[in-house]
C-alpha cells in the first residue's frame, strides 16, 4: 500500500528526515517510535502534505501512485487520513458542518453519489457511538473549547466518517487519560481490517498495548534506526531510548 | 473654480433651485434647508486633509465621476429591476426610493399608513407633526458633518416614520433605495426621520443597490429616534457596484431603558462611507453595533461609528469584521465617548479583519475619550490572513482549497450574521455570503 523509499524532507533548510525506508502493507499496524525531535512527527505531516516541508529527495509510493505528487485534499480522498498531533480549533464551523462538504467531495471523488442528510446523519449516530462521543460536541464550534480527550475522539470520530485506506495517527495518545486512551484505541482498533493500514506514532510504549502493532520502528535522528515486533516496543519501555542513541553512534 | 460639489458649485446650484420654489421657499423646511446651506458654506465639502476623511477622498471621486445631468434623472425603471433586488421571502412593508424619489405605488403606503403614522418629511412639516419638528435634523445636525449638512440642504425627499407608544410593528420596514444608472449618473438626497415611540418595538431595514453602467453618488440621512424602552432593530445593506458612491449619515438618539441594534452590511462600492452616531442621552440604555464588509476589486468602505456615552449605567457593544480581496480598502475608525457623568459604563468595541490578498488595506482606529472614572471600556483590532492551520487541517479531510476557503471566512462572517434576529433577512444574507465566498467573491 505504502512504500517510502528513502524519503529526505526540511524545514527552513534544515534536514528533519534523513532517508526514510518503509512498506506498509494492506491489513498491517506499524509502530513508529522515537525520541522527541526524532523526526516522527514530520514523517506523518509529510505524508499528509503539510506544505512547510520540503521533500528534497526519495519517494513515497502509495498504492502504485506518487503520493507527494498529490495535494493534502487528493491524498485524503485517495484515502490517506492524519489523526492530527494538535487538532486545530476553527470557530464557526462545526465537524458535522465541514464533514458533511468532506464526504461528499470524496465520494465524488470515488464516483458515488453524494449522501442526503438522513443517509449522513445516520452515519453520524453509529459512528460517534464508536469513539463514545455526545452529539452536541458535533454541532459546536469545531475541537473549540474540546477538552485534550474530545479533540482526539472527534479524530477518531471523523476517521470513522470518512473510512480511509492508511490512517496515520500522530502521538494520538499524548495528553489522554487512560480512560480516553481506552476509549480512543477501542475505536482504532474496531476500524481496523484486512483492506486498510495504520501507522501509530508514538513517544510511549503505553498505546501499543491497547492498539497493538505488528511491526515497531524506531526513529532517530532521522533515521529509522532500528526494526522489529512488539517486543522491540517494550524493550523501549523498559531501557528507555539511550541504548539506541548509542548503538545509532556506533 | 465652481465644481459639482464644492462651496462654490453647490452654492450655485442653491440659490438657482431655491427660484424655482415659489411657495416652498417661505417653508419652514426650507427655512432648514436654508440655514443648513448657511452652516455648509462655512466649512465646504470636505477633503482628505480633513482628519476625519483622510483615508476616503469623496471630493475628487465625486468630482471626477459626476456631472451637472446627473442631477435631475429620469426615475424610469424596470419591473425586472426592481424585482431583482428585493428580498423574496421577506415579508415587510416596501418604501421604494427610485433614483432618490419616493415612490408610493411601488411601495407599501396605504397598508403601511394604515398601522403606523406614515409620512412624507415635508408632508410632516406641512401638518406641523411635533415629533418630526422637534426632531428632525435635531440628530443630524449641519453641524455635526459636512456631507451631512449638505444632505440637510439640499433633501427634498424623506419619510417620516411615527410607531406610537407601546406599538409593536407587526412586520419590518423595508426600504428599498434603487439607483438606475442606465441612462446616466444619478445624485440623491434622502432624509428620513424615524421616531419609536416610549416602548415600542420595530425593525428597519435598509437596502442600497445601483443598477446599470453609470455611477450613483447617495448622500443619505437617516435620524433615528429611539425613545423610553423602546426597542429597534436597525439594519442598512449596501450591493456590490463599482460605480456606488456611498455617504450615509445614521443618528440615533436613545432614551432610558431603551434599546438599539445595528448591523450594516457591505459588499462594496466605488466609495462607500458610513457614519453611525449613537447618543445614549439617558441611563440603562443599550446600544449594539455590528458591521461586515466583504470586499473585492478596487472597493472602499469606510465605516465611522460613534457612541457618546452621557448618562451612567449604559452598555454599548460594538463588533465589525472585515474581509478585503484585491486591491479593496477598508477603514474602520469607531469613537467611544464616556462623558463625566456616564460613571458605571460598559462600552466594548471590536475590529477584526481579514486580508487575503498583498494588495488589500485596512486603517483601523479605535478611539477612546473617557472622562468618567468608574468605567468598564475595552477595544481591541486585529488584522491576520487565513489561517494556514485550519486551511491544511479542512484539506486533510478532503476538503478542496477553495471550499475550505470559503467556509473559513463564511464562519468568520457569521459572527456578525447570526445576531440578526429577522429569520428571512438572516438567511437571505447567509445565502448571499456563501454565494459570494464560493464564487470568489
């Protein structure tokens, strides 16, 4: 599904990754783990076409296309969805509001027909129930006000909505309780299947014990430094990422 | 030199006009009119080197796009014009103002004349309404600005509006002022004097359009009257056209316990500006202005707002946001005054802008005397771009750029919309914004 091929990109001229390999395959979960300022969340924003960044060489093959070729709203209606770091807060619009405009683009996008608001609705109400979420945060002002734990269950929420192909959840986990990380895994977990990939970046081992990967990459400095299963994550968890700073010097 | 409209030219044009008058000329109106021109001739027609005009040099522009035949149009118009610009669902009783001329056919009179006190300002003097001679460039005096008193002396045409005490007006007043440029310039004066009786309730709207190729220069007065625990919702909505050149003067006097909202809506103009000037006279009144501009190409709005805060225990809100595309300018200067014995006064005033493109402006002065110590005040004005954040964030969820666009500064517009309370005036708007953000505007 995904195959990057030593993938260099910058920010204001300074290197953040230095030649990324990874192939995700349909059905899989991957790791991606690092210390801070590793580079992790520069990988998922390159992948979702944040703009700031600058890819200065590789590639990033998305089911047989080019995927840097492709504007963010092309890769999410290809299927690519970012679960963002930091949800931004826009006043005014609400997720139903701006999802129904979403879907409806990406479905015409696909050839479908648009959906009617009964059809959407109904979406709405099975979805929200997986992520546990009270509609009247769907009719506020979007993540405005949103406690740590809302802003990412209406991430989840709205991965749910739109049913992407490679979902990339950015330090999904950071700020959440362990009841919201319960809740926020469950939901992942439940979208999860043998046609769609997930690429979980995170700093702690804790999140892959509910969302559990079938590969673990660690990231440093720009690099992936090492690979490996589950085990690899706790590992980490265990001795803490200087045995890697180290083994990374040699 | 004698020009259209300097000292020198409007002198000319008056003492011709005022030969052809006959009888009129020994009216107490004219004795207005007349007195008015007195006060004019003092300061003249102002330019940019005054303060107050400084970023909004009507002198030339009316100068340069008007002539002597634009005085006296034809008010000939098209049924298919008139009903392009009014408000379909509406319903409301109709004032149309044709080129500057009342026209009573078109509109709502009887029916109108029928709930309320209804009349033509010079109808009013004739009968010597009280209301309208205590009252009527009392608000907006010669003194109080140049267009102004030009507007004082040369109207010719105006309703007067009386709702009695305790009247609540069963549907808003709808005025319609059309400018039909077909056949050339069109000039015009207005003055209309509304006077909300002791708690009375009602709603105005105002709505400009200019029709055809050619330029319409508006110099309009509207007086306001608020009185004792009256309420009135007051709204002015001004088209697009690049041949508008726009001068309203709106004052409103407010009494206790009274309360007053505004919201003006503009969608550009050649030159468009606005002075809205509210007396809060007396204590526990509330006063609330919001404003929208949404401009393009070579556009300029200038809005002036003034709250002269008197009496204690009186709030004014003040919220206008702005979006600029092109090469439009925008200018907001809103004045709070908080005279000595205003103690226990809320006054909050916001300005809030949004450029999109290198070459749009916006002068923003917030301007504050306060002479009362005891006092709650606060303003602020900010001026950004769209938010690449919230723009990358709408892409990511498949959303093309011009619709995340488009929906971003539809929220921002909102802000001023929603508190329009009329429901079909509200989603006319909503329907014109969304309209104008997903074209381009």
């Amino acid at each position: 599904m995904l195959k990057i091929e030593d993938l260099k990109a910058s920010i204001e001229g300074k290197e953040i990754l230095k030649g990324i390999n990874l192939e995700v395959k349909a059905g899989e979960v991957h790791a991606i783990m690092g210390p801070n300022g590793s580079g992790k969340s520069t990988l998922a924003s390159v992948l979702a076409g944040r703009d700031e960044y600058e890819v200065t060489s590789g590639s990033v093959s998305y089911n047989g296309e080019d995927l840097l070729d492709m504007d963010p709203e092309e890769r999410a209606r290809e299927g690519v969805f970012l679960a963002f770091q930091y949800p931004v807060e826009i006043p005014g619009v609400s997720t139903t509001n701006f999802l129904k405009t979403s879907i409806n683009q990406i479905r015409e996008h696909r050839g479908q027909d648009p959906l009617d608001a009964v059809s959407f609705l109904s979406r709405v109400k099975e979805k929200m129930k997986l992520v546990e979420m009270d509609q009247s945060l769907l009719s506020r002002a979007l993540n405005e006000g949103f406690s740590g734990g809302e802003k990412k269950r209406n991430e989840v929420f709205q991965m749910a909505m739109l049913e992407p192909k490679l979902k990339i959840l950015d330090e999904t986990d950071s700020g959440l309780d362990i009841d919201a990380l319960r809740i926020v895994a469950n939901g992942v977990n439940k979208l999860r299947n043998e046609d769609n990939a997930t690429i979980v970046v995170t700093h702690y081992q804790r999140l892959l014990e509910y969302i559990v990967p079938d590969y673990v990459h660690v990231l440093y400095n720009g690099r992936i430094v090492k690979s490996g299963t589950k085990d690899l994550a706790l590992e980490l968890e265990e001795k803490g990422y200087d045995w890697i700073k180290a083994e990374a010097a040699v | 030199m004698p020009e259209l409209y300097n000292k020198e030219g409007l002198k000319a044009r008056f003492d011709n006009w005022e030969k052809q008058l006959n009888g009129e000329k020994s009216s107490d109106f004219h004795s207005f009119r007349k007195e008015s021109f007195d006060s004019y001739l003092k300061v003249g027609t102002p330019s940019r080197k005054n303060e107050e005009y400084k970023y909004t040099g009507l002198d030339k522009v009316i100068e340069k796009n008007f002539t002597e035949d634009d005085w006296n149009r034809s008010v000939e118009i098209s049924d298919q014009a008139v009903k392009d610009r009014i408000i379909q669902d509406l319903d409301a009783y109709s004032i149309f103002f044709i080129n500057g001329i009342l026209n009573k056919e078109l509109s709502h009179w009887d029916e109108l004349s029928k709930e309320i006190n209804l009349m033509t300002v010079k109808e009013a003097f004739e009968a010597n309404e009280k209301d309208c001679i205590e009252n009527f460039g009392k608000h907006a005096t010669p003194e109080s600005d140049p267009f102004t008193a030009i507007n004082d002396s040369l109207t010719n045409e105006g309703i007067y509006i009386n709702i009695k005490k305790g009247q609540i007006l069963s549907k808003p007043v709808m005025i319609y002022y059309l400018n039909y440029t077909e056949e050339g310039g069109v000039i015009t004066h207005p003055h209309n004097l509304f006077v909300f009786g002791e708690n009375s309730q009602g709603e105005v709207i105002e709505k400009f359009d200019t029709i055809g190729e050619n330029h319409s220069l508006s110099n309009i007065v509207s007086e306001i009257v608020v009185n004792r625990s009256a309420v009135v919702k007051y709204y002015k909505i001004q088209s697009e056209h690049n041949g508008n050149v726009h001068v309203g003067n709106t004052q409103v006097w407010q009494d206790e316990r009274s309360n007053f909202t505004s919201t003006t809506l503009s969608f550009g103009g050649m030159m468009v500006r606005n002075n809205l000037n509210i007396t809060l006279d007396a204590s526990h009144c509330e006063a609330n202005m919001y404003g929208l501009s949404l401009l393009k190409d070579n556009h300029h709005v200038d809005h002036h707002t003034t709250v002269d805060h008197r009496k204690p225990h009186a709030d004014s809100n003040e919220l206008y946001k702005g979006v600029f595309d092109d090469k439009s300018t925008g200018v907001f200067n809103g004045k709070i005054f908080v005279r000595q014995d205003a103690q226990k006064t809320n006054a909050f005033q916001s300005n809030r802008n949004v450029l999109l493109s290198e070459d749009a402006t916006i002068n923003t002065k917030p301007q504050l005397e306060i002479w009362a110590d005891d006092v709650k005040c606060s303003h602020g004005a900010t001026t950004g771009q769209i938010d690449p954040e919230q723009l990358f964030y709408l892409r990511s969820r498949g959303m093309d750029k011009q619709s995340a666009r488009a929906l971003l500064l539809y929220a921002f517009a909102m802000d001023i919309v929603e508190h329009i309370g009329n429901e079909q005036v509200r989603n006319y708007l909503e329907n014109l914004i969304s309209e104008r953000l997903h074209k381009n505007f």
